[in-house]
C-alpha cells in the first residue's frame, strides 16, 4: 500500500465513534451476485453431501484477499475449492468502496472492520487486512508491476507471468485522470532529473511514470473480491467470518512426512467446525500474507521446536526459518502546505530510482458526508499541519479535548499535501514470533528499521530528493516553497508525529536522526516463509505433504514500487501453473 504520510495516527489511535458496518448479518451478504459466498456459521448446516458423506475439497485457501481471490478463482475451474475468510465481505461498505473514504477505513478500529492494527517491536503503528478481498481493500489503489529482474530472480515462467497480468488488469485495473498534486510531483520529478518521463505504464522501469490504480475515474475501489465474478460458481465456496485455528495433520510415523488433512475453523459465533481434504493430490495453501501464513504455521505446529514447546504447541515439523527474515519498506513523508486546498489524491505518479528509493505523493481532504462519524487522531490527514500540541504531551485526554475542537473543522482548513521516499529491499531484517495461541491475537513483529546503514543512506537521498522536489518551478506555483525553509518542513513533518518512537531534539537538524525518529510504514511488510527456507519453489512447505504458502510471505523483496499487481498475478499464475500440472499428471503427460 501506499498513503499519506501522516495518515497514520488517523489510522490508529483514535476511537471511533460509531461502529462501520458492525453487522454480521443479512445486511452484509446483500450487493453483490455471488451466491458462493455465505457466513462461516452456514458451513455445519452444508458440510454433507447428497449421499450422506463428509464433504471435502481438492484445495482449501486460507484468506481471500490478494493472492486468495485470484488463486481460488482459477482453482475452481476444474477442482472443488474452499475460500475461507476471516473477515467480511467489502460490499457494502462505503468507507472501503470509495476513494474519499480511505484514511476513514483505515481509521475503524472496531472488531468488525476491514483494517486490523498491530504495532512492532520498533514502535511504528501498522494495519493487516480483515476482509475479502484483502489489501486491495484498504490500500491506496496504485497499481505497478514488478520487476523483470524481480520476476526473473523467482524463477517464473515470464510467458506464463505475462499472461497472468493482463487477467486481472482487464478486469479491475483502469488508468487515473491525473490530479493537480500528482503533475506537480511528475513535472518536479523530471525537473530535478528522475528521468525519463515514461507516460502511462504498468512497467517497473526506471525515471517518473504514472501507474494503473483500483479506482475508477468515479472514486470506486475495485478489489481481488470483484475476480470472484469468473470463478467457477459449481466449484467454489466462499465463507467469510471463518477464523481458521490451525491446519489439521496426519502424523502417523509410518508416512515419510506429515500429511495434511483439514483445518479447524471458527465461524462468527465461536463455534468451531472442521473442513477436509479429499484425494492425495489435495491441499491446504496459506495465502494470509507475510503476518497471517507464518502465524498459522507456528499454530499448527510447524517452527522451531524450542518456541513451540514454550507456547505448549504439539511440535508437527521443527524448522528454525518460520516467522524469520521479515522486512518492511520503511517510508517517510513531508507534509508541503499549500496556497489553498489541494484536491483529493492518492498514489499516481511515481519517481523510480536506481537506488530503490521511489517518490510518490498524496494530497487533500478525506471523507465523504455520508461516511462514519470518527475521530481520527490528533495528527489526522486532515489537520496534520496544525499540530500544535508535543509528541509527549500526546495523551487520550488530550486526544479527547482535541476532538471536541475538530468536529466543527471545515474541510477548507487543510491545505497541503505529502511526498514521500520510501525504500524498496531493505537490507534491514528482522522476526514474527507468537504472542499467545489466540489466531485472533497478533503475533510480536520486529523489522529493525534503519538497523543497515544503506537503508539510512537511500532514506537520506529521498529526503533530500523531496526537498529539492518541492522548490521546482511547478510545485511553487502550488505551495508556500517562499516561507517554508527545509528545516521547517521537516520539523512541521516531525512534529506531525505518527509512530511511537522516541524522538530526538535533533530529529530535523540531522535527516538522518529524522529519517529514525518519523519512520512509518507503507503496508509493504513481506517474509517469514521465505523459498527455500519454509517454501520450496512450487510454495510447497518443506517437510510436510499437502500444504502450499502463496502470498508475500514467500517474498525477500517486495516487488517493484506496489506488491498488489505482483501478489493479485502470483495467484493466478500459480493457479494456473498447478492447473496445469495436476490436469497433465491426470493425462499421464
């Protein structure tokens, strides 16, 4: 994903005051055409067949967001496939379908929402998806494929890859009409020398281009839900609300190695039910992404032994690499005010470097009138340049006082706009460990941000990259570039604190001590079953039989400038590719 920089506090210390779309019942499964989809709770009272047995499946998918929805898709058409979700379906939720609406969906933190929180060890606040359709369903819609070489470092099939991406831009992919904030950023890119201008391209290539985005010219999210409309109806299920509690072996010690055979699955009432496998060729495949996969292993027994004794889980396979090798793509922003307001946008223009640093920019007000009444933190999108009170001084008190002022805040108060540097592979690592047996509970995660030296040398560069940027003959036409020193933008961004890192008093006069102390994240975390560690190149577990991993987990880069192209066309192409394999085995090819 990628967002304004300053959304995050919005996103994530607030307390809402009223609950989006809470409901779980009829209400939710209304607004679309896909009978296949029902609550979790239905799954008892249709778990036989006609003839009285156990119902089982060829494939059972854990998650359905943006590699779940594709693969599950392409499975159906010649194999029985169940879709579990643990969260709900995106529908008939405005705060999700609609552009203006993005840092209010983010911003719900209710049990029921599309957007879970969960903080790192590092102190920087961050959200995983909890819907169907996954992140597609509360990023911010910039769509870049990956990169050759990235493609060609996995080892795929680039025929098979080329095939696989146009399938899912032809059905919700579309080209953004350019808003004002975004031709400033690509003009101020080539200005200062990030070049070539490479138009309208879904291509990873270097210099500036505007990408593809999941919204529409009318403000419309479509997600990996909407690939739902070419599944194979006969062949799918899809239940949402279905929380799965871990992935059932066989581990009779006559088999060479354990056999899955199922998960155990909660529905939206707590009860818990049982689905199975059916034929030897079955499997149960984890697309939960780079938080959920590797938390599900450890549940089900599979990490190091020495952990999961600890947490008093029944050791199915020791492998010391579960959870390890996480990284996420630290981000930082500046906020620029503006003469006058600026335009809503979210991610079009992007500036690709040789460095793997990449500049992109948002801009404008958020939140339709019809949208959930929330407050959205006291460093809000809305009013982060007016963010008068210290970091330390910070409290929910405070935070409560400041909300009352800011119900009456007209939307003409917020004139500005962020860009943002953000750095692509991190040589900065770190680890997902459990904190309970609870799925429903997020695990510890570290990424050690900054810990590598050239991650703070490329954080430097973009921050000066900005700098220079917003003194460009178009962006001055838009901002105040004559009143505000450099120094000033960054301790305006400092001081627009949206992560729970200490800060330093040199914080703006150093950009590296800035570059540490207003670090946030751009959703971009992968790791943790890494291929040829946990995975091997088919994404099938090493040591176990019947149990695949497809999502960015598997990733130890995250591809190009936005995973979401990349992970929506790693399930159609590894849909296809299994398609292919298990129909040509079937053949005796």
């Amino acid at each position: 994903m990628a967002s304004l920089g300053i959304v995050k506090l919005s996103l994530h210390i607030l307390l809402c005051l009223s609950v989006l779309n809470s409901a779980q019942g009829k209400e939710e499964y209304k607004g679309h055409p896909y009978p296949f989809i029902k609550p979790a709770s239905s799954f008892s009272s249709s778990s036989t067949e006609l003839d009285g047995r156990i119902k089982a499946y060829d494939y059972i998918i854990v998650g359905g967001g943006t590699a779940g929805c594709p693969l599950a898709v392409t499975l159906s058409r010649n194999f029985r496939v169940l879709l579990l979700e643990r969260g709900g379906v995106p529908y008939s939720n405005p705060n999700v379908s609609y552009l203006e609406n993005f840092h209010i969906s983010l911003a719900d933190t209710s049990p029921s929402s599309a957007a879970q929180i969960f903080i790192s060890t590092d102190g920087v606040i961050n959200s995983r998806a909890r819907v169907l359709g996954g992140g597609t369903c509360i990023n911010a819609g910039f769509y870049s494929r990956g990169s050759t070489r990235f493609i060609k470092r996995l080892g795929w099939d680039t025929e098979l890859v080329n095939q696989s991406y146009p399938w899912i831009e032809n059905q919700i992919v579309h080209w953004p009409k350019l808003a004002p904030w975004q031709q400033a950023l690509r003009d101020g890119l080539l200005e200062v020398g990030v070049s070539p201008f490479n138009g309208f391209s879904y291509d990873h290539i270097y210099g500036t281009k505007v990408g593809g985005s999941i919204f529409d010219n009318s403000g419309h999210r479509h997600t990996a839900a909407d690939l739902l409309a070419s599944a194979n109806p006969e062949n799918l299920s899809v239940l949402v609300h279905a929380t799965v509690q871990k992935i059932i072996f066989d581990t009779d010690h006559t088999k060479a190695e354990p056999k899955a055979v199922g998960v155990i699955f909660k529905d939206e009432n707590g009860n818990e039910h049982k689905a199975f496998l059916e034929g030897e060729r079955s499997e149960v495949i984890l697309s939960s992404g780079a938080i959920g996969s590797p938390q599900l292993l450890l549940l089900s027994g599979i990490g190091p032994k020495k952990d999961l004794k600890k947490m008093n889980i029944p050791v199915v396979l020791h492998n010391d690499f579960v959870g390890k090798g996480m990284s996420d793509n630290p981000m930082n922003a500046i906020f620029i005010p503006t003469k006058s307001p600026v335009r809503q946008s979210l991610i079009q223009t992007v500036g690709i470097t040789k460095m793997g640093v990449f500049i992109e920019a948002s801009s404008g007000f958020g939140g339709s009138s019809d949208s959930i009444h929330c407050n959205h933190g006291i460093m809000s999108a809305e009013i982060g340049q007016l963010s008068t009170v210290p970091p330390n001084q910070r409290t929910r008190e405070a935070m409560k006082a400041y909300k009352e002022d800011k119900q009456n805040l007209p939307r003409e108060a917020f004139m500005g706009g962020f860009v943002l540097e953000k750095i692509v592979g991190p040589f900065s690592t770190g680890e997902l460990r459990l904190n309970s047996t609870d799925v429903d509970e997020n695990p510890s995660v570290t990424f050690n941000y900054f810990s590598h030296p050239y991650d703070l040398r490329r954080c430097v560069y973009g921050v000066r990259l900005i700098e220079k940027i917003v003194r460009t003959r178009n962006f001055t036409e838009l901002v105040n570039s004559d009143v505000f020193t450099g120094d000033m933008l960054l301790n305006m961004s400092a001081k627009a604190n949206v992560n729970l890192i200490p800060k330093h008093t040199n914080d703006t006069q150093s950009v590296e001590q800035f570059c540490k102390d207003t670090v946030i994240t751009i959703w971009h975390y992968h790791g943790g079953c890494h291929v040829g560690k946990v995975v091997d190149p088919d994404y099938k577990v090493l040591g176990v039989h019947g149990v695949r991993v497809i999502d960015g987990s598997t990733f130890t880069d995250s591809p190009g400038t936005n995973p979401q192209a990349t992970v929506m066309m790693m399930g159609r192409y590894m849909g296809v590719k299994m398609l292919r394999e298990r129909l040509g085995a079937a053949a005796g090819i």
